[in-house]
C-alpha cells in the first residue's frame, strides 16, 4: 500500500468520517426499501420454457409465475353444490385484474383451482391477502390459498425476521469472541462499525441495481450475514496487526503504515480472489444465478474499499485505545511463537509424513459422499407449515402431490388458424397415460384457445413437486411425447413451458456452464496466487485444498438434508435433493474464503521467509502469527451464518450449512494439519518459481526462487 495513500487518507479522516457515515446511513434506509424489487423468478433467458412461457403472456395473457392455486375441501356435495363452489371461486378471483381459473378439478372431497394472472411474480403477490378475503366472504372459509405468488407473499416477513435474528445471534457472537480475541476494549467494536458501514453501502448499491436487473428475494439475508462475517475477517486481520507493530514501535503513525503495506495489502488482494471467485456467477445464463453473483462481488468489493479508506481512519483515531488494561485478550500475547498454534506446528513438522498422509485420507473419505449428491431447483414442499401457502402444499401433498401448483404448460403454435380437435386430443390422451400425470386440462374455449384460433393451451398437472427426479423425468417424457406427436398441420411448433420445464432449463444451464467457470475461476485464481506468493507450487496446493474443503462442505449437505443425520438437532428440512443455486454459491463464496485464509497464512511464511528465516521457521511463524486471528474469523463468520441454519427456509439452511462446515473444515483440519505438513514435506520448492513465469506475472524473482538456490 503506497505510503502517500495512507497520508492522504489520514490527513482527510474527519471528511472521510462524514462522508461514509452519510453513505451508511442512506444504505440503510435503502436496504429497508429493497423486498419490495426482490423475487424468486427462475426464469431462463432463451431457452423453450422461456418462450413458451412468452407465447403464454402475449397469446393468454398469462404470467406463468403470476398463478395462484385455490384448495377448497367439501363434504358429500351434489354436483350442483360443486357447481357453486366452483362459481363462487370465480367470482372471488375478479378481486385481481386479468385472472381466470385455468385447471380445476374435483377430487375425494377437495376442490382444486388454478388461477392464472397476466402479473409477475412480484406485481401478483400483493393480491395475496385480497383473494383470501375474498374466498372466506363468498362463503367458502376452509379454502386456502398458495402458489408462486402466495408464497412470495407469505415468505417474505418470515426471511425479514430470520434476517432479524440472524444479525442479533451473529451480532452478540461477534461480540464476545471479539472480547475473548481482542480483551476488553474500545477496538472491539471497530470490525462491528467496518461492518455495518460496508453493509450499509452495499445493500444501497443494490437497491439501486434492483431497479433495473432482477434479484433474488434471499439477497438481503445473504448480504447482511455473510458481509458481517467477511467485513469483520478483514477488520480483524488488520487490527490485530496493527496492534503487533504498535506494541513494537508504540508510534500510531509507524503501526499504521506497517500495516497497510502488509495486512491491507492482503486484504486488497484477498477481496480481489474472492470478487473474481463471484464473479464466475455472472457467467451463468440464468438470472437468479447472476443476481446473487452480483451481490456477492458488491460484498467483498465494498469490503476492500472500506479496508482502504474506513479502516485505517478508525485506526488512526483508535490509536492506543487497542490496548486493554486488564486482559489483554488471547490474541494479546506478547510472543505468538510460544502460543498454540505454534506448539501445534512444531508438533507437525517432524511427523509430516505421517500427518499430511492422515489428514488427507480422512479429508478424501469425507468427501466420498459427494457423489450422493442430486440437484433441484427448488424446494416448494420445505415451505413452513404455519404459513398458509405451506400448509396447502401439505395438503395437496397427502391428496395427490405438489404437482398442482406447478403444472407444465403446452403451447401449440399451429402457424395460422386452424381446428384440430382429434390431434389435440390425441396427443391429451397420450400424455394422460405417462405414469407421473395426475390430470391433463384442455379445452376448446378462450382458456385453452387463443382470440385468433393459432395457438392452443393445455395444462398438464404432475404428481411430484417440481424438483422430484420424477418431475424431471416427465419433463424429458414431455417433451419426447411433443416431439413425435402427429395430426397436427405442417409447420406446428409445439412448446413445453410452466415451472418444472423451467427448472430443468434452470439445472441443465447451470451444469452446462459449470465446467467453463470453474476453469476460469481456478486459472485466475492461480495466476493471482502465484503473483502473490511468488511460487508455482503454493498457488496449485493451495487451489487442491480449497477444492477438498468444498467437496466436503457438499456431502455434509447429503449427511444432514439427506440421510437426516443431525438434522432433528439442528432443526433441518429432510430432503434429498439440494437446491442448485446453493451449490453454485456455496462453490464461488467457499473458494474465496479458502483463498482468503490461503493468503492470510501464506502471505505471513513469505514475509518471513523475504527476512531470511527458514522454510521450517518460516511455516512457524507464519501459523503462529497469524492462525489465531484467521481461525477466529472463521469462528465469526460461522456464527453470522447461524442465521442462516435456525431459519424457515430449506436453501438457506443449506447455503448456512455448507458455508460453515466447509470453513470449519478449511480453517482447522487443513490449515493447521495438511497445510504446514505438505509445505514441510516440499521444503524450498515451496517458494520455486521459474524466471519466465516470473516475468509473466511481472514480479521479481527471489535469489530463493531459482533452481541452484534449493537444497
């Protein structure tokens, strides 16, 4: 960090001061107003789903996301009774503009009603409470109400309060572990005031970006827990280096500027792993992917920018009033190198064989289970049963599956008016008879037949919930079935739309792009790293290792979601499948953090190793120095991400999960055992890097790193 960046910034404090507390508090108010723009959309650009579902809103004027889903139980009714109720739920629709019952149907003594709008996800939500008011006035007081919209609608004050508690558990934990780390003083709210401005100006940035982009309803939950835990990491690390150079030159100016040159630097080049490891995201086509890669790079870049000019402010302004009187904190030792975790390494590194043997056999037998793993793209049936939408979908579950509230949808573009009754009905009969049909609707009136006679709808009403292997399979039925259908005239495009064929685009996009961001990732990811270390060998370890914790973080999903193993403990949903978008975040946040540990640790060994210390001496002193403030981050950061397990919601609970035990796992097992044992075991090719390379990333190779230099 250039030395007149950090005079510039100190001699501008109170201005900067003003200045990010004005940001901060208008991000606040911002992200207050942010539900309101948020939505669940799976919609994927380009694909057949999409524009079936196109055909639907322009040919039906139908929003496939917009549908409710009516369930009213009767007892011993006539036909004319059902004939009433069946009025009576149509007039109560005329509540929301443009609605009409789609598929409807009677069975074992349960009234089921499909109700289409032309709104979208976030327009047709509010119109939740007025149809339900609506259906009790006409009489019918056991109906209820759910669908894409009623969820919405239901879901989003439970995630604003789990958001709420989140931030008080993840708050009070930061708390007293920063009170255990740091001793009882003024600097252990200093992570907590980085943290909430760098919040604060993110969820702004957002606001303002969700005007125009779609973004994800989990946003706010994810931004809030999440940068707490990253924004604290990064305070952390600085201030407990600025406290190490202030007890040595007990000159704030002096401490300041170490630590910017060495911490900040770190910090700066961490954020810039974990954006780039985010920023995979935007390479996805699916928007809901892409808005959570945006709010994930918004994170740690905020994050950086508040590490170069917030922090070093509130360091300055700190002073000696990091130092506690009393207890000085278990960070607060004078020397670290007769701390733990220098005993530890010493431990390790004359049984590095041994110990790098063990601890990577356990690691791979732990993640063995990954290959248990199966995707979804999302979990309607996890809905909380308190709600009113969740315990319709319990409902219809225990009568004849979730099917109902996502029906596939057909779309039949005969080219130019024409009738068709003995094709339509031949291909209704066809797809009645797959195995995981419950019911097929279909019709000649203007539900079913656009105003110019050119285009035909059915509905198609599976047995299974949208994310079920089974609904899967119908969907690939479906579309075999579609594609070998005959008696249509020539030139007939026929489509397949509605929420499950969304969701298999929605998988299939995310896999096919899969393999291009993670080779782009880990090829950036290297090439920084090794920059950064000025070594071959540790960029490539370290991406090796960070892979392990991920792998592992994914089959603790499949213990837990899956095999119900802890789940009663924990308060978990059993399922068994995970919900895609969780594994694709979890993938690009777990790689960065492991990345951020990565540097914390290695960055300090070559700083030791540039003074002249040895390959051994060097992993000591790097662990010890810098170890306890990394594990006690992660220990921060898996308490911010509490909030996410003791919620409602089944992807959230997976996202909390799978971020903590991969962070546990990489911030303990392997940065404490397989870390200093490998680098033992490869000794000066650790720091090895060839001439060519070195001009490559434009750094300057040591005397250490050429050939003739290695024992």
């Amino acid at each position: 960090m250039p030395s007149n960046w950090v005079a510039g910034v100190i001699a501008h404090r109170r201005s900067i001061l003003a200045v990010w507390f004005v940001v901060a508090v208008i991000g606040l108010f911002a992200g207050a107003n942010l539900n309101q723009f948020l939505t669940t959309s799976l919609e994927v650009p380009g694909s057949q789903s999409q524009y079936a579902n196109s055909l639907l809103a322009q040919r039906f004027d139908e929003n496939t996301e917009g549908s409710f889903t009516v369930i009213y139980k009767y007892t011993n009714a006539s036909e004319q009774e059902l004939a009433g109720f069946k009025a009576l739920i149509k007039d109560a629709i005329k509540e929301i503009p443009s609605a009409r019952v789609g598929a409807q149907k009677a069975l074992a003594g349960t009234i089921y009603t499909n109700i289409t709008t032309s709104f979208s996800l976030i327009d047709a939500a509010p119109y939740t409470p007025s149809l339900r008011a609506a259906l009790i006035g006409n009489g019918l007081n056991g109906a209820v109400v759910t669908g894409p919209p009623a969820i919405e609608h239901d879901v989003t004050p439970v995630l604003a309060n789990d958001l709420r508690r989140g931030q008080v558990v993840a708050v009070v934990i930061a708390l007293l572990l920063l009170m255990l780390m740091l001793g009882a003083t003024w600097a252990i709210f200093l992570p907590l005031v980085f943290a909430f401005a760098s919040i604060s100006l993110t969820m702004g940035v957002i606001y303002l970006i969700a005007h125009k982009f779609l973004m994800v309803l989990y946003i706010p939950n994810i931004v809030e827990l999440i940068g707490l835990g990253l924004a604290i990491d990064y305070s952390l690390l600085m201030l407990h280096r600025f406290r190490r150079e202030l007890i040595q030159s007990n000159d704030v100016d002096v401490a300041l500027l170490v630590t910017m040159k060495t911490a900040g630097k770190t910090v700066v080049i961490s954020g810039i792993t974990v954006c780039i490891a985010l920023s995979a995201l935007l390479l996805v086509p699916v928007p809901f992917v892409r808005s959570l890669g945006i709010a994930g790079v918004l994170v740690p870049l905020v994050s950086v920018f508040a590490a170069l000019t917030l922090q070093p402010v509130l360091l300055s302004f700190l002073g000696n009033r990091v130092f506690s009187d009393g207890f000085m904190g278990i960070m607060g030792k004078a020397d670290p190198l007769q701390g733990v975790w220098a005993r530890l390494t010493k431990w390790v590194i004359p049984r590095a064989k041994a110990v790098f043997s063990f601890s990577l056999i356990a690691l791979l037998l732990a993640a063995s289970l990954v290959f248990k793993l199966e995707v979804t793209p999302s979990s309607l049936t996890s809905i909380p049963e308190n709600l009113e939408s969740g315990r319709a979908i319990s409902q219809i579950t225990d009568k004849i599956g979730p099917g109902v509230i996502t029906p596939h949808e057909i779309v039949i573009d005969l080219g130019k008016p024409a009738i068709v009754e003995n094709a339509r009905f031949a291909l209704a009969s066809k797809i009645s008879q797959l195995p995981q049909v419950f019911m097929v609707a279909s019709g000649t009136d203007s539900t079913y037949v656009d105003s110019t006679g050119q285009f035909i709808r059915m509905y198609v009403i599976g047995k299974k919930a949208i994310g079920d292997k089974q609904t899967r399979t119908l969907v690939q039925q479906l579309r075999e079935t579609i594609a070998q259908t005959k008696g249509f005239p020539e030139g007939t495009r026929i489509y397949l739309g509605g929420s499950p064929a969304q969701g298999v685009d929605l998988i299939d996009a995310i896999f096919k792009s899969l393999p291009r961001i993670i080779i782009i990732v880990l090829l950036i990811a290297f090439l920084l790293l090794a920059r950064a270390f000025r070594s071959i060998l540790l960029p490539f370890k370290a991406i090796i290792m960070d892979l392990i914790s991920i792998s592992i973080a994914f089959a603790v999903l499949v213990v837990v979601f899956k095999f119900g193993i802890g789940s009663t403990l924990l308060g978990t949903y059993r399922l068994d499948q995970v919900e895609a978008w969780v594994l694709i975040f979890m993938f690009a946040v777990l790689f960065g953090l492991s990345m951020d540990y990565e540097l914390f640790l290695v960055s300090r060994m070559r700083e030791a190793k540039d003074s002249g210390a040895s390959n051994t001496a060097a992993i000591i002193s790097g662990i010890a120095n810098t170890s306890g403030v990394v594990t006690g981050a992660a220990v921060i950061l898996v308490g911010a991400l509490s909030g996410f397990v003791f919620g409602h919601f089944a992807g959230l609970q997976e996202l909390g999960i799978g971020l903590a035990i991969g962070i546990i796992i990489d911030a303990t097992i392997i940065r404490a055992l397989l870390l200093p044992s490998s680098m033992v075991l490869f000794g000066r090719w650790n720091w090895w890097l060839p001439k060519p390379i070195a001009a490559v990333l434009r750094t300057k190779a040591s005397p250490l790193d050429q050939p003739e230099a290695r024992l």
